[in-house]
C-alpha cells in the first residue's frame, strides 16, 4: 500500500498573517468547515494567545470540527500553552503544536539562550503540553539555518518528552531542494528515535521553491507537510496546497504516496479563500489560476481538440471545474440558484440565500446572463464580510468634461443616517472624500484596482482597495456593474475591515 502524505493545513493561521487577510469568527469558520469537506488531516485554526478574536474563533472551530485535528499554535510558555488548550479542549481531535527557535542567529538575537536552554525550554513546553493531550507537534523554527546535529538533539528530546509530530521548518524560504532533501535525511538518520513520530515540513516561499523544498522532503522521509490555500502566508506565503496535492496526485510513479484529499473540491475553496481574505488569484498560479486550463496558441488549441492530454497533464474536473454550467439569468428561481450555490460549494442558510437572491435578481435585470463569477461576488458582498459598523444606503455623483466631480453620499452607522457632499479629481475621488468625512477615518489608501469578472460591457466590475491606519492594513472589496458604486463598496467594506482589527488586535505575528 501506499504510504500517506498528512496534510496539516495552517491557512487559518499562518495563511492570515498575509498583509490585510484578516478574517472573522464566522469567516473562518466557513473556510474550516469547506477545509473539513476537502480532507485535510489538521487545520492549524490560529494562535489563541494572539487575541481574543483568535481564541473565540479557535474555540468556535473546535466545537464544529468533527473528522479533522484541530490545532492551536502556541510557543513554548505555560501561558501560550493553556491559552492553546483552552481553545481547542472542545474538539473531537484537539492538538496542541508549540514551538522554540534553534538556529544560531534565532537563539542568539531574538531569543538570547544557549543551546542547553532552548533544549530544556522545549522539553518543559511538550511535556507540560501532555498534561493535557498526547496530542502534540514540536516545531523548531528556522529549522533549516540549524546546526543539523543540534536539530536532531533537539529533535530526540522533545520526542522523549512526548511530542507525536515534529516539524522542520524553512522558516525564511532560504533553502534550495536538494539541500532541505539531504537536511531531512539527515535527521531522519541520525535522531535515534525519529521512528517513534512523524516529521513534518513547514516551507515559505521567499524564493519561490515552497513546493519544490516539500517535495523534496518527502521523498527524503517526511510524512507530513504544512501547507496554505492559494500558497497565502507570511510575505511570499507558503507551500502551495493544491500544487503539493495535485503534483502527488498527478505524478505517482515519482512518489508512490497518497493524501486524503478530495480534489474536486480544491477549486472552489481556493476561490472561497480568495473572496474572504481579499487576495485575488493570478491569472497563471498553478492548479487554480484563471490561465491554469486556458489554452490560446493555435498549435495547442489542434492538439487539445484531438487529444486534451497534449496540452494538459490533469483534467480540469480533477480538482473541480466543469465544462457544463448551468446557465442563470433573470428567470432563474430561488430553487435553482440555491443548487447552484451548492455546486459551487457554498452552503447557505435560508437568510443567507435570500440575501443573496435578492441581489441576484437586482443583477439578472441588468444582465442577461448571470456567470459564477457574478453569484461569488454577490455572495462575498451579502455573506462573506465582516459584521458591518458603516453601510452605503445612497450614492450619486455628477461629472462631466467641463464640471467639477461632485459625489453625494450616505451611509448607515448605528441604525442612523448620515449623509455628506465631496467633491474631487473625479467621481470616485469625490466619493472617497465624501466616505471619509462622514467615518473621520484617518487611514491612507495604499492601493486601488479595478477588474472585470466577466466578459462584455454588461460586466460587473470588481474594485478591490487596500488601507492602512497606524500598523492595521486591510483590504475591501465590492462589486457591481456601476464601477463608482464597486468603488465606493470597496472602500466602506475595507472601512469596516479596519474597525473590525480595530476591536480584534493581534498581539503576536511570529510565523514558523
């Protein structure tokens, strides 16, 4: 039999500390719940000690997981430890995953203790962790620039201390595949009770190898690998799920192994992910891009007709994308767009597809025919955002070639109206000063981009904004066929998204 690849999925924690991608309670826990569905053995649901948003969303996954490990990151401290615990002590398969820095440059600068004190700082934190499970993974950070026969010291004690899983990390993306390859080789031949646990890898993706260092290390030993939705994470992210479980997948006379991953369903929570955390997709990302199965050279276009293996590896419904869509427009029932939601993978309340049909049906009046593109957007705008503080109930704008933009504004705060008139270089920088008087918001917009989700003239436009006040970064999104109400959505939604941070502050960024 083949043996498996455990998948530990740590989108919910190191996969929001990507720049502005903070998410709620309720927005994590719907990505949780569609991680669950997709077959991952762990999901890494935050780091409980960070801040009280963190707990409560740790704890509230905790209570909905049932078939997935749910894991709590906390570093090697009583205080971290039984914040940790007390998240996750409510699941079905609760893990405790605390971690200490072993490289010499860690040790040295950051943490300031010999190499006798971080090994016995380690020991004390698993085995203080299996007071309360004997479910623990021991990460040493920045594993990769460690002395390899200190690692393997390390490595040897915290497993006799109890920890099932340990974790070699490329904390800073610094390594290359064939030497983090020899790196786990090592390790698994010279820690002398290795074979009582299984060794994990962590990769970032600073110079863009994530995937191909995984890889490398599972041919060399490892059995578990932690990767992000996307590849999102701390600065150039993580290993890449889909690119780990697809090349498996797709390539098995190289690594005879398997995972539990349900394929079909990596499209669809890669787009979930995209909504909810506001990082859009490049067009050519591996397995999930817009381009991944698009094929325009005339030469590739013959073979493809002929045979779809000359030009692609994999069939585009491996990881969930038809070629057979239902068509939805104007007379299509609240009925049909519900299925249809499903089969793109969002299970709705009743309320929750009401809203959304009710947008549907505003939409369907304005375009013929409505595209997935289109519902996702509707359902990122009615679903999945942040519990609003300002809603936009009223916008008008006046300009022309020889009169000055002038935008009219009003927006709902506390069950009130407010209303306010600015002016500007244009009708969306009118409106933009206009939003900002009304909120006294101090913040400074770092980025505005504007997309078509679909094709024609008809098409809804997608403005995605990012702000940053003070050290919070957050992005907002919104869509419609009026670019100026697009934009206008975008920035009271990234509003919000501040507020939110505002009342939900993370106190700790460390990343393994």
């Amino acid at each position: 039999m083949k043996e498996k690849i455990y998948i530990f999925d740590t989108t919910l924690r190191d996969g929001e500390q990507s720049p502005g991608a903070s998410m709620n309670t309720a927005e994590k826990l719907r990505i949780a719940t569609h991680l669950e569905k997709l077959g991952v053995d762990a999901i890494e649901a935050g780091f409980p000690a960070a801040s009280e948003g963190d707990f409560e969303a740790v704890s509230e996954i905790a209570r909905k997981i049932v078939n997935s490990e749910v894991v709590a990151l906390a570093r090697a401290s009583v205080h971290d430890i039984d914040r940790a615990w007390n998240a996750v002590c409510h699941a079905k398969r609760p893990k405790i995953h605390t971690f200490l820095a072993t490289s010499d440059i860690h040790m040295e600068y950051k943490l300031q203790m010999s190499r006798e004190e971080v090994i016995k700082t380690a020991v004390e934190a698993v085995t203080y962790a299996g007071n309360f499970t004997e479910n623990i993974e021991f990460s040493a950070e920045d594993g990769s620039r460690s002395d390899p026969d200190f690692l393997c010291k390390v490595f040897e004690a915290v497993i006799n201390a109890g920890a099932k899983v340990v974790n070699l990390p490329d904390t800073v993306g610094y390594a290359v595949p064939h030497e983090f390859g020899k790196l786990v080789e090592y390790v698994m031949k010279n820690t002398p009770n290795i074979g009582k646990v299984r060794l994990s890898v962590h990769c970032h993706n600073d110079l863009g190898l994530a995937t191909a260092n995984t890889l490398a290390a599972i041919h060399a030993g490892a059995r578990q690998a932690e990767v992000t939705i996307n590849g999102i994470g701390e600065r150039a992210g993580n290993t890449s799920l889909e690119e780990l479980v697809m090349t498996l997948n797709t390539r098995p006379n190289y690594l005879p192994v398997t995972t539990g991953i349900e394929t079909s369903r990596i499209y669809r929570v890669s787009r979930l992910v995209s909504m909810i955390t506001g990082i859009m997709i490049q067009p050519n990302k591996a397995i999930v891009g817009a381009n991944a199965f698009a094929h325009e050279a005339g030469i590739h276009q013959d073979g493809l007709l002929k045979n779809p293996m000359t030009y692609e590896i994999m069939k585009p419904e491996t990881i969930g994308l038809t070629s057979s869509r239902m068509v939805m427009g104007k007379h299509s029932g609240k009925h049909a767009l519900r299925k249809h939601l499903k089969n793109m993978g969002y299970d709705l309340s009743d309320e929750e597809v009401r809203q959304v049909f009710e947008k549907f049906k505003a939409l369907s009046d304005k375009k013929k025919v409505v595209l997935d593109e289109d519902i996702e957007a509707l359902v990122n705008e009615r679903v999945l955002r942040t519990e609003d503080v300002y809603g936009l109930k009223y916008l008008h704008v006046s300009c022309g070639t020889t009169v000055m933009p002038v935008a009219t504004v009003v927006l709902l705060a506390n069950d009130q109206e407010y209303r306010c008139t600015g002016s500007g270089n244009g009708p969306i920088d009118a409106a933009f000063n206009a939003i900002a008087e009304l909120t006294k918001t101090k913040s400074a917009l770092l980025r505005f981009s504007v997309s078509a989700l679909t094709g024609g003239t008809d098409a809804q436009g997608e403005v995605t904004v990012r702000l940053k006040e003070d050290d919070l970064i957050a992005l907002g999104r919104g869509a419609d066929p009026d670019i100026i109400t697009a934009s206008a959505l975008a920035y009271v939604n990234g509003l919000n998204r501040l507020e939110y941070l505002k009342q939900n502050p993370s106190r700790i960024s460390e990343s393994l």
